[in-house]
C-alpha cells in the first residue's frame, strides 16, 4: 500500500467525561520516488465524544509536518505536508465523553490532497460510555 493510516483509541469502556487517547499512524510507502505533498489526514471521533482542541494543539506544536487542523463536525482534519518515502508520522490527541453511549467504530481516512486516488483507511474499534 503506498498510503496507509491507523487510527487506534486506548479504552474501549469509559466514564461520562472521561478522556480517551487517540493515536493516529500514518505511512508512505510509493512504489517509486515521489514526495505526497499534502496529506490529508480524516480523523473520525466516536458518537458521544468530543475532540479535546488544547491536545490537537499540542500535537501540532509537537509535529512540524502538521501545517494546520480543522474540527468539522465529528471529525479532525489534520493538513499533513511533505512525506517522503518510508516516512511514518506519528501524532495523538484526546477526545472527551459526553454522555453514555454504545459508540460503533468510525472509519477514518488518509488521501493525498493532490491525488486522491492514493488513500487508506481505517476502523476503530467500539467504545461503550458508561454513566458512573
């Protein structure tokens, strides 16, 4: 795969307000030489969680590649410039809990802006929200 992207969450059972770790993973693996300009990193955030804004902006700070963010709805989408070949980029933020909720996976995605056609995906895992 030329592209992929892992998007894992560190709990699958949580409390009303508690936060959640997500970490994200991407890769670029071209099968020839060639820079991905702008990634496009689509993190999707559970039904009933909120993405925390202070950790994506720790995140950024942390990783250069990262030009900007957006929070859109339940989802974050992270501008990601210039992965080389072999390159991984590593990131996490925090989403909150706000209310007790059997939360299905989400699928988030990763494409080049320029070429879309070059894209993975990915499929969180079920996080059950519990009224303590």
């Amino acid at each position: 795969e030329i592209l992929t992207v892992d998007v894992n969450y560190n709990a699958d059972r949580v409390a009303v307000n508690d936060e959640v770790e997500v970490e994200v993973s991407v890769s670029f693996n071209p099968p020839v030489p060639m820079e991905a300009e702008m990634t496009v990193v689509d993190v999707a955030v559970p039904t009933g969680f909120a993405a925390v804004r202070e950790s994506i902006d720790q995140a950024s700070a942390k990783e250069n590649r990262i030009k900007r963010y957006e929070i859109s709805g339940r989802k974050v989408i992270f501008y990601i410039e210039n992965l080389f070949p072999g390159d991984e980029i590593e990131f996490g933020f925090k989403v909150k809990a706000l209310y007790p909720v059997e939360a299905k996976g989400v699928v988030s995605q990763a494409y080049s802006y320029y070429k879309p056609e070059i894209a993975a995906s990915s499929m969180s895992h079920d996080i059950t929200v519990i009224d303590e």
